[in-house]
C-alpha cells in the first residue's frame, strides 16, 4: 500500500503495513526531473541521513525530489517492490502543481534500499522502469558468500528457498531493459562486500547497458553524503556530471 505525502514530512506509522511517499518539488513553473530516494537500513528501518538530505542535495541540482519511506515491517517482497513501481507511476501520472519531464525519472537507493532501487530497475515492466539508477554501496547480491545476511532475512526470512534467493539477487535480473546506472562504494567497505558493486557492473557491463562505477579505496559503510569523508564525497560531483549527461542537470561550463 502507498501512500503520498505532499509536504514532504510523512511518516510510516508502525506496523502500518503502509509505504509513503514524501515529495521535495521546486517551486519552479517549468519541468524539471525528478528522483526518488529509497533509504537503507537493511529492511528493519530506515536510515534517516540518507533520506531527506539526499532530496534536499537533489533539490539543490535543479531536480525535483522525494523519499519513499518503505514499510519495513512483515515484508512481502513482491508488494514492497510495487510500492517503489507505484510511486514512481505517481510521479509520472498524477497531475501535480508541479511538472515532471517525460522520460526523466530516475531511482536512488543507499545500502539495502540501494537492493530494493536496483530489483525494481531489473525486475519491472519496461513501462514502469525508472529512467536511471544512482546506488550508494548497494545491497546487490542475496547469494552467498557476498550477500548482506541481514538483508536477505529481513526481506526473505530465515529459510528462503534457494529459487527465492537467486530471484532477489538483482545482479542476476539485469537485462537489455534495465536503466543506465551510477554506482559508489568502498573498496573496505565491512558490512556489504565490495562484490556487489562489482558484480551488478558487471552484469550492466555484458547487457550493453551504460553505467558509471566509482570504488573508493576507504570508507566505512553508510557514509551518504559523505560529510565526513572528503575523499568518497567526490561521489556527489562525479555524480552531478553523470547526471549532466544524461540531461537531468544542466552542464556546467567548462573553464
């Protein structure tokens, strides 16, 4: 189930069973793009710091924002991934104050909401898809040995069957459909293995599908924005370039 809220300071209610979508628009007149945000914190709550400031920083490129603030409570994976597949028709489709560019809405997840961004980019109808995909030290992979153990079982339980496991694993899904992506992480990162990163590149990399990769040699995990980290805090530059050419910021002028 999701629910929209237009002030951008929704919350899920405990148990609700619900998800909402909290929008940061521009107050601007003309169209702009716009990214949704999907929080980590490994399917058992959601991590504020890569919420709200993610919008906001988006807010600050000229794109229109909001944060889907997923249910983390008795998962049902197919009806949490349609959330995400919701929202992102919302945006698209419901006449708003604010206009939206066709063709220009895109996904962004950090951690394990990076899991749930890169399965719903891989696993959607085409028509459904987001436009392009932004990952921040991803959750990728379910299979063992490289998969964020408590992840999957907050998401799939404690038995998954092996079927349900392989089918959730998102390197795994990626096909000639799936979006253009960006991807950052740490080579040190401790708790999701560099791995997943490499392994979604690398999936994107045998579809033909365009994507940026940028592994930084320190880091602990959950940086966001990376306030205080300077080196991996050039994913928000690199990541505003990307952005540039894919038409969703305007190109700065080179010097």
């Amino acid at each position: 189930m999701l629910h929209v809220c237009l002030d951008g300071d929704g919350a899920v209610p405990e148990n609700s069973g619900a998800s909402i979508l909290s929008l940061y628009p521009l107050p601007v007149q003309e169209a702009r793009p716009f990214i949704l945000v999907l929080p980590g914190g490994g399917y058992h709550h959601l991590a504020q710091h890569e919420g709200e400031p993610v919008a906001l920083w988006l807010n600050s490129l000229g794109i229109h924002a909001g944060v889907l603030k997923y249910r983390t409570q008795n998962i049902e994976p197919a009806s949490l991934i349609k959330d995400v597949v919701d929202a992102l028709a919302w945006v698209r489709e419901t006449p708003k104050d604010w206009s939206v560019r066709p063709g220009q809405v895109g996904l962004t997840g950090f951690s394990a909401g990076g899991h749930l961004a890169a399965i719903t980019a891989v696993t959607a109808a085409p028509a459904c898809k987001p436009d392009l995909l932004i990952l921040g030290y991803p959750v990728i992979k379910f299979e063992e040995p490289f998969a964020h153990m408590g992840s999957r079982m907050n998401m799939l339980g404690s038995s998954p069957a092996e079927a349900e496991v392989a089918a959730h694993s998102a390197e795994r899904q990626v096909n000639a459909d799936s979006p253009p992506a960006f991807i950052w992480t740490t080579a040190d990162d401790a708790s999701v293995p560099v791995e997943n990163s490499l392994k979604f590149a690398s999936a994107l990399s045998e579809a033909g599908i365009p994507f940026e990769l940028h592994i930084f040699e320190e880091g602990r995990h959950g940086l966001g924005l990376s306030a205080g980290n300077a080196e991996c805090r050039q994913w928000l530059q690199l990541c505003e370039v990307w952005l540039g050419k894919h038409h969703f910021v305007a190109k700065k002028e080179e010097v």
